[in-house]
C-alpha cells in the first residue's frame, strides 16, 4: 500500500466531521487575514502623508525666515524718518527701490504662505517661484545698496545655497545661473548709470559668479546624496530600491503559490495580476 505523499489536512478533517464548525474557523481566519492587510495598507499612506507634511513644514519654515528678513529691512529703511539718531540707511544709494524691495519680499512671503498652506500648487513649482522670486529681490536690494560693494550681495550666496539644498541639481544650477546673470546686469547698469558713486569691479563679480556655481553644484550633489543615503536607510537590509522591491516581489509570488498549492491561475487571480503576467514573473525570477 502506498504510502501518503501528504499529511492529512486538519481542515478537511474538521469539514468532514463538522461542517458548520469549519466554515466558521475560515470565517475567522479570512477576516483575520483581511484586518492584517488592511492595517498594513492603511499605515503605509498615513506615513506618506507625514512626510508629505513634513515637506511642507519645511517650505512654511523658509517663508517663517522670509518674514524675519523683510521686517529687518523695512525697519532698516523706515526707522530713520522717525529716529534722527537712526543712521542704518545712510549708505544706501536708492533708499526708495530699498523699502519698495523690503515690501515686495513682505508681499511674497505672505503670497507663499498662502499657497503653502492651501497647497495650491505642486511644492516643485512652489520652491521654484520662491526662490526665483528671492533672486530678483536680491538683485534689487543689491542695487539700491551699492551694487556688489555692498553687504548685501551675500543675499545671493544664501538663496542659491538654501535653494541648492532643498532642490534637485539641475534647479539648482539654474537658480545659480540666474543669479549670475542677475548680478552680471546689475552690476553693469550700476557702474553706467551711478558712475559717479561705483566703480567697476568685473573680475570680483566674475569670482563670486564663479563662487555661485560651484556652490550650487556641491552642495546640490551632497543634498542629493544624503537624500539618498536616508532613504535607503528605511529600507530593511540598507539595500537599493530596485532590490527591496524585486524581494518583496519574490516573497508575494512565492505566497500566493503557496496558499493556492501551486495553482498558477488562482495565485494570479489572488495577485491581481493575469496569468501571462504571473507566469512571465515566474520565469523572471527562475521560481519554477
């Protein structure tokens, strides 16, 4: 007599001795089964939201220091029509285009708010306009201070290096050409039209072009490795993306398989996938 390949099934066993008592240990079994993968697909969206969220913290928190330097600089600007002792503004050369670039960063910060808060826009297109935005500013509050002479000038270096940060390379590098070209013109115009009070200083205008680019690349490609090397730390085994997701796709094959004992049709259904397709993943992955 040949012996039994398999051990008995403790299910079948109980179908044929009590039938209504089987039925219910499936029951509870499917619904135990359907609550896992539930709760699994319910929290991984919820993680993508706080991250989401997260993000857009993050832009909130520029505008936060968008607020703090424009009330610095209308103060620079107002303060000394009310206080005679008030001398901050002296040096500035269009004290007017000053208080009028304060106010449009005020404007700016408030019109970014809005749009960060009710999320108008892709958050792509939000950094983009805010820190294209940032750079003409610059370029204005440079100007009505001294042209490159000025302090101000640094406002470049810090819009193009938080921009580098928070953007991919190829923005970042296009925020810092802008930049230069920016500076490039207005250093011109100021040299011509305020000759009397600036001198030009092309090859100091070409370092800190220089300087921007260089920037923008560097820490661009950094950002880019770090954002990298954080996600793949939350992936099990610190292995890549591609890797995570072709194991979790084995291990699923090999399930569905398993809780249809082989039945390749059913495993399919089971995915959600259809037969040609299941069968090609099969062959793919040499799971026989």
């Amino acid at each position: 007599m040949a012996t039994p390949s398999k051990k008995p099934n403790p299910a079948g066993l109980i179908a044929i001795a009590n039938p209504a008592l089987a039925k219910k240990l499936n029951d509870n079994n499917e619904s135990s089964k359907n609550k896992v993968v539930e709760q699994a697909a319910a929290k991984k969206p919820t993680q993508l939201v706080t991250f989401d969220q997260d993000r857009w913290r993050a832009v909130l928190t520029l505008n936060i220091l968008r607020y703090g330097l424009a009330l610095f600089l209308l103060a620079m600007s107002s303060l000394p029509s009310v206080f005679d002792d008030f001398h901050a503004s002296d040096h500035l050369i269009h004290p007017s285009l000053f208080k009028v670039s304060a106010i449009a960063m005020l404007v700016s910060a408030v019109c970014f708010t809005v749009f960060t808060s009710k999320r108008v826009f892709e958050l792509k297109y939000v950094l983009i306009s805010q820190f294209s935005v940032d750079i003409v500013l610059a370029g204005l509050l440079t100007h009505a201070a001294g042209s490159i002479s000025s302090n101000f000038i640094l406002l470049f270096f810090v819009v193009v290096t938080t921009g580098s940060v928070v953007l991919r390379r190829k923005p970042a590098l296009a925020l810092a050409s802008g930049a230069t070209i920016i500076m490039l013109y207005e250093h011109l115009y100021s040299s011509l039209k305020d000759n009397a009070v600036i001198d030009s200083k092309f090859d100091t205008l070409a370092l800190y072009c220089l300087t921007l680019m260089f920037a923008a690349w560097g820490i661009s490609y950094i950002a880019s490795r770090l954002r990298h090397a954080e996600l793949k730390s939350f992936i099990p085994g610190n292995e890549s993306i591609e890797e995570y997701l072709v194991r979790e796709e084995k291990v699923a094959l090999k399930a569905a398989l398993e809780s249809t004992n082989g039945n390749k049709t059913e495993a399919a259904k089971l995915l959600g996938m259809t037969f040609r397709s299941f069968r090609y993943k099969l062959t793919k992955y040499e799971l026989g």
